[in-house]
C-alpha cells in the first residue's frame, strides 16, 4: 500500500480571516490566475466590468462568485483558464465624483480648461479607483490580475475609435435631431435604460384653446402645462365624430399667441379626457412623433429649455418675456396662472362640488438614476447607432441557437426588446470618456476619423473643431470581450480565447451591456462574442424586497466576509442561485455554510489523527470492505451528479451535491463506519476520498480547501487551484452499496423512532428479526460491531419478540421489532404523545382554515401568509410524527 504524503498539524480551530489573506496573495504572487498552460484548449470568461467608483456590493458578490466558481472548476478539468478582469470608466458616475470634492473645496469643473480636468479625474483613479479591485480579491476571486483591464487604457480607446469610424462610414452612426432623455441637473443626455419611473403625487389641468376664428375652443388636459409655451399643434382622432370639422382649423394659443393647426392623428383616444391633446414635439417622445406625422420637421420644432431646464426664447420669439430665464416648475405655476387670469382654465369639480385649479392624480414620472431630478425630453442634435441594423445578427444567434440564453425564459425579453429596438444615442455632454472622433467645419459639416490629422485631410484647409461630447460608457463596454484581448491588433491571445466561452451576468444588463456585446461582436468581428449567456437574478432583501439605500435594508458582503468567511458567503450564494430566481439574503445561511467549512475542517483534524493523509493517486485505491467500495461509489455518483449541474449551469445543484455529500455520506456515515478500524485499506481510501471532496469543494470554498489540501500532504509542486479534477476509474459497486444504505437506514430510523419516544439516544436495547432474508442476515453478521456501536442494539436475535409494547424499525427488506416493556413507562408515553398530538392537529386544522380564507390570503401581508403556510407545514408535520410514534406503542 502507497505511503501518505507527510502532514502538517491542523490547528483546533477553523479561522476564515487568517487563512484567507495568505492564499489570495500566494496565489496572486505565483501568476496561478494566468493561463499558461498552451496545449490546452481554453476556456475564457470575461467579468462585467465593475465601475471605478465602485465598491463591492451583494450583486457583484453573487455575480463574481458564479464566474469564480466556473473559472476555478475549468481550470482544475486542465483548460487554459483566462478570466478577464477590469473597470469601467463610469463616465457620469466618475465626473459626478471628482466634481463633489470640487465642490467641497468650493470649487467646481467650469473653473478649470476640459484637459486640466480631466488630469484631476485620472488622479482620483490613480489614489481611490481600486477599491473594488482589492475587495474582489477579499471574495477569492481568481482573475488574471497580470493583464487588469480599464475602459479608458490606450489600447482600449484605440479600439474605440476604430469602431467609431468604421461604424460611420458604413453608415451606421450617424448624427440626428432628435428627442434624448436629458437630465437638467448633469447637463446631459442619457440612454432609456438609466431613467428610472417613479410614482410622483402631481396634477391634472384642464385649458381651453380658442380657434383663430372665434369660432369656439376646444379642450386639452395635460401634468405639464409649462410646455405650451412650445406647443405646435393640437391633435384629434381622425375618427372622433366630435372634431371632425375642426381638423385643420387653426387654434390660437392664449399665451403666446401662436397658431397652429388642429391635425388628425390617431395618438389622440377618444376614450381619454376629451379626447383633445396638445402637442409640444420638441418636448415630448410621443409628440414629437405625431409632429412628424404631421409634417414639421425636428429642425423646425420649438425647444422652449436650456440645457438647465430653464426656458429660453423659442425660435419664433413668441414666448412672452416674464417667462425666459425662469425655472421649469416656476414657469408651470405662472402658465396656469397666467391661464387662470384669463380665463381659459377650466376647473376641476371635486366630489363634494368644491371647485380646483386641477385634479390631484399620481403621475408616472422619468427620474435620472443618477442625476436624481426629473427628465426631460429635449429635442438635441446627438450621436446615433443605428441598433435596428445591429440588432439583426444577434437577433438571429440567439434564435438559431448559436447563443443560448440561460435559462431559456429570458428569450422572450430578449426578443421583445431587440425586434422592437430603437436608435441608440452614443453621445453624451461629459468631459470625462472616449471623445467622440468628429471635428466640425464652419458650417457644421462633420469629418470623422481616427485622427484629427485625417480628419483635417478629409477637410482640406477648410478650418475644424473637435466634437465635444464623449460616448456613452456602454458603447466602449460593447467591445469588452474582443477590445481587453487586444483587438484590434492581432495576436494569439485575440486568435486563443476570442470568442470567449460563457458570459455570466445579471439580467438587469441583459439590454445595457449583453446585447450590445452581441451587436459589436458580429459588427465588428462577424463572430458571436461567447456561445453561451448567464442571466442570474438579483440578491434582495429577506423579506424580498429589493435593496436600497433609501430603504435601509443593504447588506454589505464584506461585513458577512468578516463574520462568516468568504467561503460561506460564497457558497451561500452559489447553493442559493437556482437559473435566475432572486435569491433572499439569509444570514443564518451564510452562518449554517461556515459551520459547513468548520464540519470539513473537523472532519479533516479527525482523519489526521488518524494517520489518514494525502493521497498518491488520481485513480481511487483498491477496495475490499463494503465500506470501502460504497464511499468510493458515492465519488463516483457525487462527481457525476457535480459535472452534469455544471455543464447545465445549476449552481445550486452543483453546490447542494458536494454538501449534501460532504456533511451526510462522508462526516456523517463513513467517519463514523470506519470509526475503530483504520486498516491500511481504509486510510489509503479515506486519504483519496478526502481528497476529492476538497478538489470537488474548491470551485465554491477555495480558501478552507486550499489550506486543508496544504495541511494533509506535502505537495509544493500543485498548490490545490492547480490540481487535476477527480478521475476516479471506478465504478459503483451495487452489493456494497444496498449493504452500507441498509445500515443507515437502521441506524437512522432507530434514531428517530428514540427520540420521538423520548428514549436516550446512548440507550442499549435489543432487537428481533425472526426471519431476515438471506442478504439481510448476511449484512448483520457482516456488520456486529457497526449496529452496536451505532445503532446502540446489542444484539439483532433472529427470533420472535418477547410479547408486549415494541417499536417496529424498517430497514430495506426487514421489520426489526424493539421491545419497550422496562425502557419506558408505555401508559404515560402514549398519554403525553396523544396529548401533543392533539395539539398540533388541531392548530394544523386551524391554520387550514385561515389559509383557505380567500379575504385573508389575499388582503393580509405577503409576509404574514407566508408565515400561516410555513407554521401549517410545521403542525402538520409535527401530528404525523407523533402518530406515528404512538403508532410504533401499538
């Protein structure tokens, strides 16, 4: 039989914090997260870049865990693991930053040249931009940190501007007058995806517009009367019989004195108000389409704001002047003001016949994320892409199959949105991002190029000016897969791991980053940028509410990191994450997952002291005792049961396997079957099977199996992150395992059947069997001293029970019959579990009835129905056992 490898002494106690510091830098320092390994194939993951502002909060540890857990177990299967890393410049985010301490100082960004700015931000980055690249190391995630990436690096705006151009002169990105969500407070445009909708308490005014003629008025409703001031038509349904001879009459606005006309369209509901709208198109998305329809050009409509949302001058001069410069709320109370003075508010009649300027209504209402303050549609002369074009060759991959989307459900989202995609706005009115490459001529004329020098000679000596703006941070984010590789260069790292091999991501980002990966990726390479695409659910609150701020209710990981361990939070949340569901934080889970890694730890000290050690062999040992043979199957089956979860990416499965493996078949049962018996046979197995269980465990918990795996052997060549995947080239042997599960299953049912008869648990009883099949008294003569020491029984008789009061204990094929007479007194146990039992049924029966009280389910708190359903699952499954205990008294 092979020696163990020598060991070092595991201390007594299980210690998270010091363990985890020493193998992070041991690995980091030794270039273990660098692929190196050429003949290998690759396998090659890239994490969503995490902004630069950033710290590390409860959805990066979810999302980064999942990646870590993949990266880690494709490396031990011998791939050429690349797991790219990196941040993202976070235009607004980081320009909101740095103004901040400006503003601190008093001080702010327009004192300062764009360049001398721009210095400043790159020296916030250089002093407090890695936060949250030391605090993914803190989760033990195993990144090629060699080649970190930042969206901002030379080679990355390179990359940027190529597409850029490229994109231009195929006629793809183009500039428009058009309607962009604009955020007054951060003076810029910013895309659907970061406006957020709040319900706001607001108003609803009623106005009459008087036609030119005198004719009479009609009505219009609106929650922004300010906008009038830029109101250029007025629209009715062109089948509403209520309007149709006023469609084309000319309506004279009361405050500006504009006419315009009345245009039929069928925007206008018949259904809704009086079936009247106004429409102002420089300052509303639906607007400004019906404009269109009605034939005003977006460079003839009227912008009534600044970039401040204050009013300004519109370009017929018809604004009256007490408005120009006046704040946008300001100018709404003096419009209806204004309105009410001369007569052209209609009031709106309360319940009670009170009379209001307007009806109090909840109002949906675009909020900036990160601004805060209202949105408002500003009709601006933008960088667009053209995304429905795009949005073609993904649309197709992902239908083909070429690109999965796990799980399968989110499909439907994905098509919704991409078949029905609208212009991308790229530009954004920052001084901190990739500057858009265009320069101007005096007449507006825009010449892009990569350089201002080709630009010029595209120009000739006609005089340029460099566009402004910089590009939307999630443009240069699309390039993420192919641009941190090198592209556009080439090179065996482009040619090795692009595309790459999975996408692990929130489906929160599935619009904002996923998919335009997938559009850059055809576009600019004609390859799908990965085949496969994970979308995980959101880490929320335990009452399931989602996390915020404002709520009070986030949960820093790095807190549970100190308390519990970055293993367990990390097998929390991997155990926790079922293809997409949101996962509810619960603490005493992450605390159950570190006791998990204390149980392993235990386990580990026992077999120590045992003389049991590192294994010599990939293959398992050679096996003679059932004992033996059945953990050896359970490898196998464990092992199976692991590789088929992660091809299928169910972390959860994947996770519970190993759990359920490491704490029941082997700290549970092996240990306490080999207990007493440590033949050479048994240590050998016992040293290979411990050391597939930490080789199985490390995806999840790298840090406790890093240090157990250092402890049990000496092996300084393969650190554990480097060790081969278990290979074990055996099988599961059928008789050993219907021999140790007959076993536990005694042992087990004996258990329960003492304790719920209130019977000592080290109590020795004897035990019948009169007539055991062959294989069953085969098992029992095999196994005396196991059933003694763990079943307690001291002895199994295959004779007939002594008449009287047994409990009855089921094991495979038997009916082992327990005599109780002289262990307990039977009259007073059958009392006390009727008693209880009767209790239970009858707040069972009562909780049935609440909870089939349609009005209670379905006006109470979701969190006291829940607690109805979990306390009735509990009685009831309380009076089961209790009868069935009463029924084991006969």
């Amino acid at each position: 039989m092979t020696e163990t490898a020598p060991q070092t002494e595991l201390p007594k106690t299980f210690d998270p914090a010091g363990i985890e510091a020493k193998w992070y830098e041991y690995w980091e320092a030794n270039g273990l997260f660098h692929p190196d390994r050429p003949d290998a194939e690759p396998f090659t993951i890239v994490n969503p870049p995490p902004n630069v502002t950033g710290s590390l909060h409860i959805g990066h540890a979810l999302d980064n865990t999942l990646q870590d857990v993949v990266i880690r177990y494709e490396r031990l299967r011998g791939k050429d693991a690349l797991w790219v890393v990196g941040t993202d410049h976070a235009g607004i985010a980081t320009q909101m930053v740095v103004e901040r301490q400006l503003e601190e100082r008093q001080d702010k960004r327009t004192n300062y040249s764009r360049d001398d700015f721009v210095a400043k931000v790159w020296e916030w980055k250089a002093e407090s931009g890695g936060a949250i690249t030391r605090q993914l190391r803190r989760l033990g995630c195993s990144m090629d940190w060699s080649r970190e990436q930042f969206t901002m690096d030379p080679h990355f705006t390179r990359a940027v501007v190529k597409v850029f151009v490229d994109l231009y002169n195929q006629g793809l990105i183009y500039r428009d007058k058009r309607l962009v969500n604009w955020d007054p407070k951060l003076k810029t445009a910013i895309s659907d995806l970061e406006v957020e909708t709040k319900e706001i308490k607001g108003s609803f005014w009623r106005f009459r517009y008087p036609f030119a003629d005198g004719s009479g008025a009609v009505e219009v409703a609106t929650t922004r009367p300010e906008t009038m001031l830029a109101d250029m038509a007025v629209a009715v349904n062109p089948d509403d019989p209520r309007y149709r001879d006023a469609i084309g009459k000319d309506i004279l606005q009361p405050l500006t004195g504009r006419r315009f006309k009345v245009v039929a369209d069928e925007h206008a509901d018949p259904e809704l108000g009086s079936g009247v709208v106004k429409i102002t198109p420089g300052h509303d998305f639906n607007d400004f389409e019906v404009g269109k329809r009605a034939g005003i050009k977006p460079a003839d409509m009227l912008n009534m704001f600044d970039a401040e949302a204050r009013v300004v001058q519109t370009a017929d001069g018809l604004v009256p002047a007490e408005f120009v410069g006046m704040e946008r709320f300001a100018a709404r109370k003096l419009v209806v003001s204004r309105m009410k003075e001369q007569g052209f508010l209609i009031p709106h009649v309360d319940k009670d016949g009170n009379e209001h300027d307007a009806e109090p209504r909840t109002i949906q209402t675009p909020f900036g994320d990160r601004g805060g303050v209202e949105i408002e549609p500003w009709l601006t002369d933008q960088w667009y892409v053209n995304a429905e074009v795009l949005a073609e060759k993904p649309i197709e991959a992902v239908r083909s199959g070429a690109i999965e989307i796990v799980p399968k459900t989110w499909e439907k989202t994905f098509f919704n949105w991409m078949e029905n995609i609208q212009p991308w706005c790229v530009s954004r009115q920052l001084w901190w991002g990739h500057r858009i490459p265009a320069w101007y001529d005096a007449d507006g004329k825009a010449y892009v190029a990569e350089t201002e020098e080709e630009a010029q000679a595209l120009a000739g000596t006609t005089a340029l000016t460099r566009d402004e703006d910089v590009l939307d941070t999630w443009f240069s984010s699309a390039l993420w897969p192919f641009a941190t590789l090198g592209w556009p260069e080439k090179s065996d790292l482009v040619e090795r791991h692009f595309p790459n091999s999975l996408l692990v991501s929130g489906f929160d980002i599935l619009f904002f980053w996923d998919a335009r990966m997938m559009m850059m990726g055809q576009a600019m390479t004609g390859q799908n940028p990965w085949p496969r695409l994970y979308l995980h659910g959101l880490v929320r609150a335990p009452d399931g509410q989602k996390m915020s701020k404002s709520k009070g209710n986030v949960v820093d990981p790095l807190g549970l990191i100190d308390r519990f361990g970055a293993d367990a939070l990390r097998f929390f949340m991997a155990a926790m994450e079922s293809q997409g569901r949101d996962i509810k934080m619960d603490e005493r889970r992450v605390e159950g997952y570190r006791n998990f890694a204390t149980k392993l730890w235990n386990a580990a000290r026992f077999c120590q002291a045992n003389g049991i050690g590192a294994s010599t062999s990939i293959e398992a040992p050679a096996a003679t005792s059932a004992v033996n043979k059945w953990i050896i199957g359970e490898v196998v089956e464990t092992l199976a049961e692991l590789d088929k979860a992660m091809a299928d990416l169910r972390f959860d499965a994947a996770a519970n396997a190993i759990y359920h493996f490491v704490w029941d078949q082997f700290c549970d049962w092996y240990i306490e079957l080999i207990k007493g018996s440590f033949d050479a046979e048994t240590k050998a197995v016992a040293g290979w099977v411990l050391d597939q269980i930490l080789v199985m465990l490390h995806p999840f918990m790298p840090f406790v199996t890093e240090e157990l795996w250092s402890k049990l052997g000496d092996r300084p060549d393969y650190p554990l992150i480097t060790a081969k995947w278990p290979a074990p080239a055996a099988t599961v042997d059928a008789a050993a395992k219907a021999e140790v599960d007959w076993l536990i299953a005694l042992v087990g049912s004996l258990r329960t059947a003492k304790n719920e008869l209130g019977i000592a648990p080290g109590a020795r009883l004897d035990a019948y069997l009169p007539e055991p099949s062959a294989a069953t008294r085969a098992i029992i003569e095999r196994n005396p001293a196991a059933i003694e020491r763990l079943a307690r029984l001291s002895a199994i008789r295959f004779e007939p029970a002594p008449a009287g009061a047994a409990m009855q204990i089921g094991a495979g094929d038997a009916n082992v019959m327990v005599p109780l007479e002289g262990v307990i007194d039977i009259a007073a146990e059958k009392a006390r579990l009727a008693k209880a039992l009767e209790v239970s049924a009858k707040e069972a029966k009562s909780l049935e009835g609440r909870l089939s009280n349609a009005a209670f389910v379905e006006k109470a708190k979701p969190e006291a129905v829940d607690k109805a359903h979990a306390d009735h699952a509990m009685h009831q499954a309380e009076a089961e056992r209790l009868a069935a205990a009463l029924a084991r008294l006969g």
